[in-house]
C-alpha cells in the first residue's frame, strides 16, 4: 500500500488457523491502469461496479463491487506507474464471480477487452476465462455450474 492511500477497512480480518497458525485473507485489491477514466468506464460497463473519486493526495478511485455484508471484496484503481525503467507493476490475478460467463465474454469484447483463455470447463466447479481489460491487466471470471464437465 502506498503512504496516503485510503486503508481497506478499521476492522482486522486476521484469524487463527485450526493448526494454530494465522490464516490471513485477500482484503483489498487495485487495478494499475495506463487510462484510469478508461478503466473506470469498462469495469462499470462490464460489471456494474461503483467508483468514488478519492479525495487525497493522489489520484485514486476506490471500488465497491458490491453491496457491504455481501461475500467478496472491494478494491482501488490508480494510474500506472514505473518506480524504475521498465518496472512496472505486476499484479494478481482476481477472479470475478459471473452468473453467465458467455454473456459476459460479450460485454468485454464489446467494451474494449479481450478474451485471453476461451471459456474451459472446471469440473464440477463451474466455467472459467481469462481476460485482459482495456489497460492490458488480466483477470478471470467464473460462472459457479457444479454440474459443468
């Protein structure tokens, strides 16, 4: 996390294992965009998420992907930087729950981004593809079908 930047949340998400050890959780994540305005444009028009404008120090925009209380996790966007040539930030990949993967395989193309993985079968799990947005960071989105083969 960079200094000034808004904090996840006050509240701490770290527990004891079974084992005794700690279990810790994915709590926040950003997306690193070439284009902000661009990348907010596309995952609003995708996946219906809201951005807010922070009002520090930086430009930030902080993403709620859904409503408090409900699973999953919010996260930030911010303009892509290098600390050094040619260094620039790597990232997880996340995965977005979707209720139908080819409609949403659709709504990317049709808003600038690309399917990198076609749509393959998890097995008992569900569907799953990986794609790239319109600032070229990569993502997945599964459709949970525990019937799937």
């Amino acid at each position: 996390m960079v200094a000034g930047q808004p904090a996840c949340s006050g509240k701490s998400r770290i527990r004891r294992g079974k084992g005794g050890g700690f279990v810790l959780r994915v709590v926040h994540f950003e997306i690193h965009a070439d284009d902000p305005e661009r990348a907010v444009k596309f995952y609003k028009n995708v996946f219906k998420w809201e951005f807010k404008k922070w009002e520090g120090p930086m430009d930030y925009w902080l993403i709620m992907t859904g409503p408090s209380g409900e699973p999953g996790i919010d996260g930030g966007l911010m303009k892509r930087y290098e600390k050094e040539k040619g260094e620039r930030i790597n990232s997880y990949v996340c995965t977005i729950d979707v209720p139908d993967i080819d409609d949403f395989t659709k709504k990317i193309k049709d808003n600038g981004g690309k399917i990198v993985m076609k749509k393959n079968s998890i097995p008992k799990v569900g569907w799953f593809a990986y794609c790239r947005d319109t600032e070229g960071n990569f993502f997945g989105i599964m459709q949970n079908n525990p019937s799937a083969t």
